[in-house]
C-alpha cells in the first residue's frame, strides 16, 4: 500500500511539474532583446545583413485583418508568403545572433525550442529529416518480409485461411502506426509549422500508445478478444484524451515528454522483464532492443547542442532507432515462426485433428 501511495504522490509531483514547465512557452534564443529586435526589424525591412528576404518585400504583407474569416481572408499564397517571411527572418537572425555569441565565448541556445540547425535546401533539419525517412524505410521493409513470413512462408490455418501466429493482425496495424509517424516526423523535421509539429507529436503518442499495448497483450501472453479489449480500453482512452489535450488544448512539450517517457519505459519494462522469464528463443534480441532502446531513449532526455550545427541528441536517437528497428522487425519475425510451430506442434502432438479446433482445448506454454 505504501508503494502505491508513494507512486500517486509521484504521479501528482510530474503533474504538477509538467504544469509549471508548460507555462515556460518561450526558449531561451528567442527571449533576447537582439534576436527580437532583429526578427522585427527584418520583417519591416526585408533585408537583414547582406541578405534579402523576397518573401518579406511584399507591400501587402500586412494587409489581413486579424480575426476575420478565412473567405475574407488574403488568398492562401499571401499567407503562404506572411509565414515564409517569418520563419526567413526567424533563421538568419538567429544566425547572426548565433555568430555573435559564438564570437563571445556563448555556448547555443535553443531558440522556439529548438536548437540552432543549418538549413539544406527546403529541409530545416536535414539530418532529421533524413534519418526519419529511413526510419521509415526500416519499418516498411520490415513489415514486408514480415508479411511475406506469415502469409507465405508459414503454414495457414486449413479451414479459416488465418496465420496461426495469434498477433499478426496487431503487428499489421503496428507497421501502419510506425510508417504514419515517421512519415510526419520527417516533415516536421522539413518544415516545423504549427500544423507539422502537432501531426507529428500526435503520430508519435499514438504509436508510441499503441506499442504500449501491444507489448501487454504479447508479454501477458494476451489471446482472447474480450481480455484485449479490457487491456486495451484504458490506455486508449487515455492516449485519446492527451493527444486531444495537446491540439486542442495546450501542447506542453514537458508534459508530453514525461508521459511518453512512461510509456516507453513501461513497454520496455514489459519486454525487459518477459525476455527474463521467459525462453523465447529470440529473447537476446529483444533484450538489445531493449537497452539499446533505453540508451536511446537517454539521448532524448539529455539534450545537446547540434555538432556542426546539423548532429544534435534528437538527430542522433533518430540514427539509433534504425539498427533497433532492423532487429525488432527480425525479432518479430522470429515470434511468428516460433509461435506457429509451437501451435502447430501442439495441436498435431494432441491428435492429428485441426490444429485450430484443439488449440483451445491446450494449455499452452505462456511463452
Ligand atoms: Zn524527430
């Protein structure tokens, strides 16, 4: 009892943490009279040092009245251009100011809560955006050797033409979850709009809730529909909540680090604790995939600085999660190989009647 209350109090405490950290909005790049004054001046201006903001020179810039209707609003590419003379001018100001500190011994600042990146071409974060995209990559490629396994290369049940692996279907909408988030990370990385960020925070939360799922139903050995359901219903309905709370309500970035922080560990935790007790024959993978997912996650806890102004500590989770990814996929292949032979197996070792019909009938090893 002491423990559980002990872990409220500790709920209560991040609660309120993260309550206190959502109301620190600005960085600390973007606090400086400099940098504010220069944003300003070159968004009046259009040129800021030798540089020409074109987006900027338009006269109609200002012209849309605040608050009105997007039918009487200026045509999107006004807009379009508004929000292209911003960020221009949110960049090279940034730029300049970063020089200036660097040339005055200052360590980077991060600056709309984020660190100072090079840009390449249309990409903000280049090496983000690159190492999402194949991120994405890893899990498509993953998915489809995963596909081909047990739909061709693993036998199927006789009568209802269904794998034997009891997890298939979850794994199937795990990929879609994966290759959605993904997705949106690299175009967040390619373009931080409000719009791109909160399709990406929530791609990622949704994922990383679903996996958290996944991961109770596999490591508890999870099988009937109904228990599923009761397995699943609440952290749905959680997951659901904070995604909403976060578009429509307040997206606090230390808030929603914490809770996908417990999500992640909890999920690791599972595995960690399930490849222990258990003798999957797979279990050494899981067991790197799971440090190494928790070093990676460490990289998002202790932030740094981009090297070279392109390597910063997101970057750098984002390249660790490819390996892992790899492995995971090769690990998830290897339970639906051992899971439909030890079914198989089963059901023929009971009496040569259908394998599905006298799967119920066994109790089978909780591995
Ligand atoms: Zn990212």
């Amino acid at each position: 009892m002491a423990g559980s209350s002990l872990r409220v109090v500790h709920l209560a405490s991040l609660l309120a943490l993260g309550f206190v950290l959502g109301s620190v909005d600005a960085s600390q790049g973007d606090v400086d009279p400099h940098y504010r004054t220069c944003v300003k001046e070159c968004q009046s201006t259009a040129i800021i040092g030798s540089n020409i903001i074109s987006h900027c020179q338009s006269p109609e810039n200002d012209s849309t009245p605040a608050g009105s209707s997007w039918y009487t609003q200026e045509p999107l590419y006004t807009q379009w251009k508004q929000l292209n003379c911003m960020t221009d001018c949110r960049y090279y100001c940034m730029m300049q100011r970063e020089e200036e500190r660097q040339s005055g011994g200052l360590s980077p600042v991060k600056y709309h809560g984020k660190w100072p990146f090079i840009r390449v071409s249309v990409f903000q974060e280049p090496l983000s955006t690159a190492l999402s995209a194949l991120n994405l990559l890893m899990h498509f490629t993953g998915w489809l050797s995963f596909f081909l396994l047990v739909n061709y290369r693993l036998p199927i049940r006789p009568q209802t033409k269904r794998t034997y692996y009891e997890y298939t279907g979850l794994w199937h909408i795990y990929a879609i979850l994966s290759m959605n988030a993904w997705f949106w990370s690299s175009i967040f990385h390619t373009r931080d709009i409000d719009l791109t960020e909160k399709l990406d925070y929530s791609s990622a939360v949704a994922l990383l809730g679903y996996s958290l799922i996944l991961s109770l139903l596999r490591t508890f050995n999870v099988k009937d529909e109904a228990t599923r359901v009761m397995f699943a219903a609440p952290i749905l309905a959680f997951v659901t909540t904070h995604i909403l709370y976060l578009n429509f309500y307040d997206l606090d970035y230390g808030w929603n680090m914490k809770v996908c922080i417990a999500m992640g560990a909890v999920q690791l935790l599972a595995w960690a604790i399930w490849a222990g007790v258990t003798h999957h024959p797979s279990r050494f993978k899981l067991w790197v995939v799971v440090f190494g997912g928790a070093l990676a996650m460490l990289l998002e806890v202790y932030d740094f600085p981009p090297y070279k102004g392109y390597a910063d500590a997101h970057s750098l989770w984002h390249a660790s999660t490819i390996p892992l990814t790899y492995l995971w996929w090769s690990f998830i292949k290897d339970d639906a190989e051992f899971r439909t032979s030890t079914v198989v197996k089963k059901a023929k070792f009971v009496g040569g009647s259908q394998p599905e019909e006298e799967e119920s009938a066994v109790e089978e090893i909780n591995i």
